[in-house]
C-alpha cells in the first residue's frame, strides 16, 4: 500500500505511541511537529557545526551544561552578507 510521506510520519508516531489519542489540531501541532524534529534536529546539528567552525555562531555551555548558540555579532556584516546572497538565488 502506498501512502504519503506525511501519513508515514503520522503513522510512525503511533507506532511509537501506540495508544495515542488526539483531535486533527492535536495531530498536526504535536505529532507531527515531534516527527519533524526527529528528522531535522541530526541537520539542524551539522549547520550548527558549520556556523561554529565558521565563527558565525557562538557556543557557550550554561550553567546546566547545556548547549547554547548565539549569532557572533563581531561578524554582522558578514552575516548579513551571507544571507543577502541566500535570498539573491
């Protein structure tokens, strides 16, 4: 049977969760806002990387330990530069 990507993702929640009860709201909001998250974050992760690596972003750990990112406004221009040139294509 073919199905969707989407309704892939939808049913790879409930096998996850295979009691899971929610309204088309409910659905849409968290179940497939969390499978979106499960694909993203391993990219979201290596961009992060790159901006580092690039000194374009910050990484600062907090006082839990965490992780935290921050534009490197001593690069702004460059930034801004760079994002300019994403928008031109």
């Amino acid at each position: 049977m073919k199905v969707s990507v989407l309704a892939k993702r939808i049913l790879a929640y409930w096998v996850e969760n295979p009691n899971a009860k929610d309204t088309l709201d409910g659905i849409a909001d968290w179940w497939v806002r969390y499978q979106e998250f499960r694909f993203w974050r391993p990219r979201v992760k290596q961009a992060l990387s790159e901006l580092v690596k690039n000194n374009l972003v910050l990484e600062k750990r907090g006082r839990d330990s965490q992780l935290f990112y921050e534009l490197n406004r001593k690069l702004n221009a460059e930034v801004h530069r760079i994002v300019a040139n994403r928008r031109k294509k």
